[in-house]
C-alpha cells in the first residue's frame, strides 16, 4: 500500500532532487533568502527544516547528520552558530515563503523563501500594530475613530511648527 507516501519529485530523478535540495539549503544558510519557484520552495521547506531544527542540540551526532545531508563544512557551521542561536526560542516553522507572481518565460509561480528570524521587516515589535481595530467588527473602529481626533490633534500641534523650518532650508 502507498498510504501517504506523495511528495513533488521536482521532475528529477532522486539523486538529482537530493542535490538539488541540498545545494538550496546551503544558499538558504548562507543567504537567508533565495528566489525560486513556488513548487521548488514547498519542497526545500520539507527537507531544511528538520536540518534547522537539529541545530537546536549542538552535539556531534548532530552535526554529522547535518554534515551527510549538506556536505558543505561552512553552512553546517553557519547553521550550528549563527542560525542555531537566533531560532533557539522557536519550536517551529522556520522558514517562510512569500510569493511573488508568475516567471515571464515560462509563467512559474515564483517566491522568496527565507530564514524567518533574519527578515527585520517583519520582525517589528507587536506594540506597533493600532489597537482597537480588528477585521470583523465596526464597533471597535468606530470607538477608536471617535477617540482618535482628540489624541490626533495636539500631534498635528507638533508636526507643523517642525514642518516649516525644512522648507526653507531646502530652498
């Protein structure tokens, strides 16, 4: 019986997938982020993440497994320090893929894929998101709405009088 056994073969043999998802996984240790098809992502993100997560234990068992999947002596390194510490906190879900549209040539989907501790765009801090707000209810908006003139104008205050020294600067 083949219960559960599917996975995307890529179009390649399985030598080939093997060192196909190997050197992407090194570029992903080494880069943090890597361009590829949508389909190529799915399938490095099934086969990094189980490397990612056995740096958390930094023994030598360890590391000799990374070692024969990767072959690679400085992402192994990289992954056991670098990557290691920072997802250290995370019990999961390492990775991230963006997506990005269609390649013109051939009409691929394509997307980022990238270590999710290493994007400082979406590592902002939780207290930055508005209050208040949430995507179902118009009763929080409308009570935010109406406490949000009183807050909104002493900061209109203090914008303008520091608005008009640069103008004249600049001319």
């Amino acid at each position: 019986m083949r219960h559960n056994k599917n996975f995307n073969h890529l179009g390649r043999k399985k030598a080939h997938r093997d060192a196909l998802l190997a050197n992407m996984t090194i570029a992903l240790i080494m880069r943090k982020r890597i361009f590829t098809t949508l389909a190529k992502a799915k399938a490095l993100r099934m086969y990094a993440e189980p490397l990612i997560n056995r740096a958390k234990d930094d023994t030598m068992a360890n590391r000799r497994l990374v070692f024969s999947y990767l072959q690679n002596k400085e992402a192994v390194t990289e992954l056991f320090r670098e990557v290691a510490q920072k997802i250290a906190d995370r019990p999961g879900g390492y990775t991230r893929i963006l997506k990005t549209g269609n390649r013109l040539g051939d009409n691929a989907k394509t997307c980022f894929i990238e270590l999710v501790d290493y994007n400082e765009n979406m590592l902002k801090t939780p207290g930055a998101k508005k209050e208040g707000r949430t995507r179902r209810s118009r009763r929080s908006n409308k009570s935010a709405a109406a406490a949000a003139p009183e807050a909104a104008a002493p900061q209109a205050e203090l914008e303008l009088p520091a608005a008009e020294p640069e103008t004249p600067a600049a001319e």
